[in-house]
C-alpha cells in the first residue's frame, strides 16, 4: 500500500473540459490517496451476499459468460465493437447479475441497472452552480433512505439522480489509457454527489472499467482508497459478487446509515425517523421535525458533521441528534459535554453513541496502516436551544446572550476543559424566556481539550478554530518558533471578535449591512494579514462614525472597555510568544494564576454596559426594547453573517463564508467553506486603509522580539 499527493493527481489537464471546472470543488477534500497494491480489499468483501457456489452456479446458466472460454462475452478490442457500442454488451452483463439474485427483492426495495452515460445527472451545490456529469452507468435505487433529485429551481424531479442511486459504473470507451488523475477525479465527483446528496452515507464505492479490467474506488470520512486493476475474465467471482455489493438491497451493504430511514411518497420524502439509544443504553426511536437536517457537511473526508432535528417520542421536546466523523486520536466530544453535565450557558447533552464505527473497519483494516488516519463515528443526543446570536432583535438579548455564554465558558475552564473554537456559530441563545445565566448558550465542544491534561504543552495551532474569531496569538502561531499554548486568554479574545463583528455589521436592532473590508481580510487564508489587522484594531482608539451612529453609547463603551483590556492582554503574550520558553515560564504561570481575574473583569463589564441599558430603557422605553418583533432586513448583495449551517461551496469565496479551520487531520473544516471575490468598497473603508498602513509597523515589533531572542 502507498499513498499519493491528490494534488499530484490532479495537476495535469484533463481530457473534459467540464471535469476541469469541477475540480475546484472536489480538490480540497481529497486529501492523500491510498493506492492498494494488490485486490485483497476487493476479494474480501461481499461474500455474506453470494457463496462461491451460488456464483459459479450463475456463470454456468448466463449467457453473458463462456465457461469453455472463461471470459465474459465482450468485444475482444475496442475495434470490434458492436455498432460502436461498448454500453449495451456491459448493461447485458450488469442486468443479468441483478435479475438473478436479487430477483426476490420487494417492491419497495428495488436496484436496477441504467446506462446514463447521455444522461446528465444534475449536481447540488451551496453556490447553485449548473454542473452536472454522466456516469456511464449507475444503479438505481429504490428504497427508504433514496428520493427523486430536483433538477431545476422550480424543483421539477428527475427519474434518474444522485439522490437515488446506490453507485455508479464508469467505463473507459477509447482504447486510450485514461491519466488516473482523470479517473480519480471522476470518481470523487460521483462519490461527492452522493454524499451530498445522501446525508445518510456512510461510504460509497465505485467501480472503473477499462478494458479487460476493473478497478474498486473506496470512499469514507478518511478519504480515497483504490485498488489496483482486476480482470475481470479471469477473476469472474470478485466481479460478480462487487457487482452485488454496490446493489444489495441492504442498504448497509451499499454505504448507508440505516439507524435512519425515510417514508416516500411520490418519490420523495415525507416524514422520517432515527434510531438511536437513550440515557439508560436502550433503543428509542425519534421522530425526524424535517426530512431534511439542519446542518450538514457534505463533504467526502473530514468530521462530515450532520445535525438532525428530532421528537422525544415520550414528551414531546425537540432534540438536536449531531452525527460526526472525529479524528481517531481525538477525545470525543462526549466526554467534554459530560463534564459540562449541569453547567448553565453550555450545551447539555441527553445520550450518546461515542463509537459506532470506524473507517479503518469499513477498510477492513486491523491496524491502520501509514498513511491511513482512522475516524470514529459518534452521534450525540443534546437539549435544543435557540438560534445563532448573529440573529438577535435588540441590544439586550445579544450582550445578555454573550455574558451568558462567557459566563459557561468561564465554567468550562473550571472542570479543566477549554472551547477553542468560539465563534459566531457556536454561541446560540438561550430557550425562550431563558433566565440571566441561560441567555446563551455555548455550543460545539469538537476542538476542546482538557487543557490541565492534554494542553499544557499543547501549542498553539492556526488551523484550529474559525478564522474570522482566532486570537492575535493563535494567528502568529505558525510563525513562531515555541508558540504558547491556546489558552483561556484565546478564547475570550474570540469573544471580542464575536462583539466586534456583531457592532461592525448591524445596528442596535439586528438590521444587516455589508460587510465591511477589515472583517473581510480578517476571513483571509493569510493568517499573517488577520493578525496584522486585529493588532492594527487593537491599537485605535476610535470606531467608524457610522458604527457610532447605529449603537447606544454603552455598547460603544463597552467595545472600547474590552478592547483596552484585550489589547493589553494581547501586548502581554506576543511578547511571551516571542521569548524564549525557560524565560516566560514564570509570567505564563502569572497568567495563568489571574484566569478568575480576567473572567470577571469582562463579565464585569458587561454586566455594566446591560445595566446601563436597563437604566437608558427606563428613561427612553423605545429606545432599547428588549422584546420588539424581528426586524425585516435589508437584502444585500454580501451578507455580513456567513451560513456555516449551508451545503459545501466551491473553494472560493467571500464574505458568505468563514473559514473554519481543524487540525492537521481534520480537513473537513480546512477547504470547506471558502472565498469568492473581494466585496466592493464600503463605508469605513478609510478606516480598513489606517489599518492596512499600520500592519508593517505591528510586523516590525514582531521582527525587533525575533531579533533581541537571537541576541539573548
């Protein structure tokens, strides 16, 4: 077994110019590649559908096989073709297998063999884009977790989709090899699709014919594993029983999850369930609120987070289920969530399900192998809550939601764990009529550490954390020789940046405008230039006239009381980070003994800016109304908030999106949200520009630490 770079792969041109246009959205998700070096994996599977008998039996009646010849009865060169047509004499093949032994399948689960290799099978993607692509041929499914596609806007459905095939059969047609970089890439575009358009899949294989051969594509929350070429003359068996594996009627068999399951009516679905185990360990089953789930990752490799809404079937509360693929050397987030078990302001979790199974078994794998980084599958039952903060109505609800939050935040440091990953996102508020403490509510706890344990010599990492919210510290990480490890400081930081973006792009009563320029370099990949910028907001001691007119003055001097206490705060550590480890152990240790300090100080102040508010609404009723009605927001060509919660998008972006960063290993959130074009100039533009002109003199102070090190 070997691995290869996908961007090795992937490099060269292909021979579709259509394929070239898509490899923007597949690129980012695959990662290195597992080149198997022999058929094993193939010859290993499926064997529980079709003993060797049973299959040698079907060679011996089909008249698509030679026992005398023992080959299958195809052209013998692409040459001698029938009529130019190498599909019909493969869909003979293909049909003949399925007709034999799944000829006792019911009605309702049906697999059935279709040549689309002129049909266009429309893609779904979160930037609407018109692509589609051809299979040569796929198996179409019929079944419980299998729905017609909507081909257009207007949602006119199609007989033939990827939301309602089980796999997909490519057959090379020119006596040309195909480059495997091309082969690769259509495959992971298929497999894409489905994921996408399957939020049950669990994996999904695909076969390559060219040919005498075939050749396996495996695909999981890993990545991409394939097998070598396999004759399929020669080993008649393995081809059958694959043949079977990617149309079992089991939907198991074929890569889905069937702890999930729809009903269809009209081909679409209606009304679903999902099973899972209570608190005490015993099955239930929940009722879905929606068909569809409410988040989603659709993307091949990574945590491929799924969240559903559900039903207690008892009492009827609503529930959030989160389905997620982490890293295999990472704590799950269970754990976390157990020891937050009571705290008010962060999630509170009903049950969970911490190992339901893992990609080195979907590999058949004992042991991974180098180059192989396994993912365990959890799924956790947890309280539902309201929505993201970015959607507040007045002034009050968000900072009593962001004190709330903090203040979970600060409890969660208590019990020994740290968030590092706050973001806009990740801070909900509270259930209706939420009492001051359940104003808001921190969620997500994928990236937390115990950091008493496992962070203390943990340093700092860029790409974990989404990047608009990541501290100065974090951001400098990778360009600092001995980074400090994330600390407490970090995420209140994040905090910051949270009330920052909130005051920059809104007005007191939640209304939108674009996003301005400064925030929008702040979602840059260049975690340098955020930085850079950040420090440059740091040092200013102004907000831009326009800011100041849409907020009441205790927000202003709230912004201006964190950011002098931020910015002192943040002095403090870039001057730690650059020296060296045995000279800053007893300041960090200072730091460290003041967390109680720096909490309360910030829950100080902004208690003190709500209490300000309380006495301004008390004079003026009108002016700050708790409880006014949602406010219709302007429709702007660059939303200021981007949707984490949206289908993958193209590896481009803009201000629609965050980057979410993850650990070298967790790349779904590495590629998954991504940049479009810059957005247009926009009022406080001068402003962004007396930022830019100070990051050269925040790189200068960052050169003159490196330098007194170097002396030392």
């Amino acid at each position: 077994m070997r691995t290869r770079s996908s961007d090795k792969k992937t490099r060269a041109r292909s021979l579709d110019r259509t394929l070239d246009e898509q490899k923007r959205f597949v690129n980012p998700e695959l990662g290195e590649v597992i080149c198997l070096e022999d058929g094993a994996f193939a010859r290993s599977l499926y064997h529980h559908l079709a003993p060797k008998s049973a299959i040698t039996d079907f060679l011996r009646k089909s008249r698509s096989y030679s026992l005398t010849q023992r080959r299958w009865k195809l052209p013998r060169s692409y040459n001698k073709r029938l009529d130019n047509d190498l599909f019909t004499p493969f869909l003979n093949i293909f049909s003949s297998i399925l007709k034999h032994f799944w000829n006792e399948s019911t009605a309702q689960v049906v697999r059935e063999i279709i040549d689309t290799h002129n049909i266009s099978l429309p893609h779904h993607e979160g930037d609407s884009t018109t692509h589609s692509s051809r299979p040569s041929f796929v198996i179409r499914a019929k079944g419980p977790s299998f729905q017609l596609s909507r081909a257009t806007a207007a949602g006119n459905l199609v007989d033939t989709g990827f939301s309602n095939v089980a796999s997909c059969i490519d057959i090379q047609v020119t006596d040309k090899d195909m480059p495997m970089s091309e082969q690769l890439m259509r495959a992971a575009i298929y497999a894409r699709q489905i994921f996408i358009q399957q939020p049950n899949r669990r994996f999904v294989r695909l076969l390559a014919l060219c040919a005498e051969h075939f050749r396996l594509f495996h695909f999981d929350r890993s990545g991409i594993q394939y097998t070598p070429y396999i004759n399929f003359h020669d080993d008649p068996h393995t081809f059958v029983r694959i043949i079977l594996g990617l149309s079992s009627p089991d939907e198991s068999d074929i890569g889905l999850d069937s702890s999930i399951q729809w009903t269809i009516e009209n081909g679409r679905k209606v009304g679903g369930t999902l099973r899972t185990c209570n608190y005490d360990n015993q099955e239930i089953v929940y009722p879905l609120t929606n068909v569809e789930p409410f988040f989603f990752r659709g993307c091949i490799r990574g945590r491929a987070t799924i969240c559903w809404s559900v039903r207690d079937p008892v009492n009827g509360e609503e529930l959030v289920v989160k389905d997620s693929w982490k890293s295999g050397d990472r704590l799950s987030e269970h754990v976390y969530l157990q020891d937050a078990f009571g705290t008010p302001g962060v999630a509170q979790m009903v049950s969970c399900e911490p190992e339901r199974d893992a990609t080195k078994t979907l590999r058949g794998f004992s042991d991974s192998p180098p180059g192989f980084h396994n993912r365990i599958e959890t799924r956790i039952v947890m309280k539902t809550y309201g929505t993201s903060i970015r959607n507040f109505t007045s002034v009050m609800q968000v900072l009593g939601a962001l004190r709330d939050a903090i203040a979970g935040h600060m409890e969660l440091h208590k019990k020994g764990t740290l968030h590092r990953d706050v973001s806009i996102h990740n801070v909900l508020f509270g259930k209706p009529g939420a009492e001051p403490g359940c104003r808001g509510v921190l969620i997500d706890l994928d990236m937390a550490i115990h950091y008493l344990t496992d962070g203390s010599k943990q340093p700092a990492n860029c790409r974990i954390g989404t990047r608009l919210y990541q501290s100065i510290a974090v951001l400098s990480s990778g360009k600092v020789r001995c980074p400090l490890p994330h600390d407490h400081l970090d995420d209140l930081e994040s905090f910051f940046y949270i009330f920052v973006h909130i005051l920059f792009v809104c007005d007191a009563q939640g209304v939108s405008y674009p996003l301005p320029e400064m925030l929008s370099e702040w979602n840059k990949q260049n975690a340098g230039v955020a930085a850079g910028l950040k420090e440059a907001l740091l040092a200013r001691a102004f907000v831009p006239s326009e800011v100041e007119e849409r907020w009441p003055i205790p927000c202003l001097d709230l912004f201006h009381d964190l950011r002098a206490f931020i910015s002192s705060l943040v002095r403090q550590k870039q001057e730690l980070n650059y020296s060296k480890p045995v000279a800053r152990e007893e300041k960090v240790k200072e730091l460290a003994a003041n967390v109680d300090q720096h909490y309360t100080h910030v829950l100080q102040l902004l208690d003190r800016a709500i209490e300000a508010l309380i006495q301004a609404e008390t004079e003026t009723p009108a002016a700050t109304n708790i409880d006014q009605p949602a406010v219709v927001r302007p429709t702007n060509t660059h939303p200021p908030f981007p949707d984490s919660h949206s289908a993958p998008t193209a590896p481009q972006g803009g201000p629609d999106s965050q980057l979410k960063i993850g650990t070298g290993e967790e790349v779904e959130e590495a590629g998954e949200e991504v940049y479009r074009d810059d957005p247009p100039a926009v009022p406080g533009s001068c402003y962004v520009d007396q930022q830019k002109m100070e990051i050269q003199s925040a790189f200068n102070t960052h050169k003159r630490m490196r330098v007194e090190i170097r002396e030392e």
